[in-house]
C-alpha cells in the first residue's frame, strides 16, 4: 500500500464504519476504495480513446487536406474564367422612429408587454404565434 492509499485509509477511517460494524448501513471502506479505483480505471481508459479517436481525425483530416490540395495544383484551366456581373446593391433601408402611442397602434393584434427593469431601463416584448 502506497502513502497516497495509506493517507486514504486514515480519511476513510473517520468518514466509513470499520468491516465489523453496521454492514447494513453502506459500503466499508474496502469496498469504497475498490470502487474509487475502478471510477479510475474507467476515466483513464475513456481519456485514452478519445484521444486516439481524436489523433486519428486529426491524420484522416490532414491526409484529406493533402490530398485535395494535390488536385488542385494538377488541374489547370483549360478556359479563360467568365466574369460575371456584380448586382446592383440593395436600396439602403429606411427607418422611420415613432412614439409609444404609434408604436401600439401598429402592434394593436399582437401580445406585447413593457417591462420595466430595476435600473429604469424599459424593454418591449413581443410575442411571436
């Protein structure tokens, strides 16, 4: 038993019944450290395949990405590239500020609510059907 176990053992000691006494009452401390060291077991195990899983996308990834890249450079147009027609941008939007009352006026057929928050800032929900 190394000190590490042994210190876990004087914890134990204090917080779970010796083998003898209340068995009925949950798990010795024997079987408390057994379960400890399989919870162990099972995340050093999880750490281990998902970090193999991971180094294994990283290659499939870095051998897809070379090999793509091979045929770009081994691909040469044989045609001019076309030039295409740039669209004409979109009319800027216009925005129009209103009053509460207007405001109301237009959302007369919509839930809404005006909440005041405790710093007095209002904020306006609307609710969507």
């Amino acid at each position: 038993m190394n000190s590490k176990q042994k210190s876990m053992q004087h914890l134990l000691d204090d917080v779970v019944t010796p083998e003898s006494d209340c068995e009925h009452l949950g798990p010795n401390r024997t079987t408390l450290l057994e379960m400890v060291s399989q919870e162990r077991a099972r995340r050093k195990r999880t750490s281990t395949y998902l970090g193999t899983a991971a180094g294994a996308c990283v290659c499939a990834l870095v051998t897809l990405l070379l090999v793509q890249q091979s045929h770009w450079f081994q691909e040469s147009p044989a045609t001019p590239s076309t030039v295409h027609a740039v669209p004409a941008p979109p009319e800027p939007i216009t925005i129009h500020e209103v009053n509460d009352k207007e405001l109301l006026e237009l959302l007369k057929d919509t839930p809404v609510a005006l909440m005041e928050w405790p710093d007095g800032k209002h904020t306006l929900l609307v609710m969507e059907r």
